[in-house]
C-alpha cells in the first residue's frame, strides 16, 4: 500500500472517530480529532493534487481551529 493510501485510510478512520464523539458530546476532543482528521486528509489532498479535497479541510482546519480558540482564549 502507497504512503497517500496509508494517509487516506488513516485520516478517514480518525474522522470517524471524531463523528462519533461529537455525536456523544466529547468536547472538546471531538473537535481535536477532526482537526487531525483534516490535517491528514489536508495532506492527502495535496500528496494526490486534489484541489477539493485541499480547500474543503483546510477550511475544515481554520473552522475547527477558531472554534478552539473561540472557546478557550
């Protein structure tokens, strides 16, 4: 299996993860795991040229990312 595969399978896992502790309430590690979760598929996006997968996780990044710093600065 290629390095973008591993990547790919791997983000899509930690989404998941995140999925299912937004839906039970886990904040804020929910929102730390999918900002994982974007950070790896950010790097798939760009490792594969996928324009769209680059600019819907960097703009998942930057959303999860202020609502952090909204919450907790």
């Amino acid at each position: 299996m290629l390095l973008v595969d591993k990547i790919k399978w791997t983000a899509t896992g930690v989404v998941l993860v995140g999925a299912i502790f937004a839906s039970l309430g886990i904040y804020p590690a929910s929102a730390i795991i999918l900002n994982l979760g974007s950070v790896l598929f950010l790097t798939w996006g760009i490792l594969a040229r996928e324009p769209g997968q680059i600019v819907v996780n960097a703009g998942l990044l930057a959303i999860y990312t202020l609502g952090l710093a909204y919450k907790f600065l």
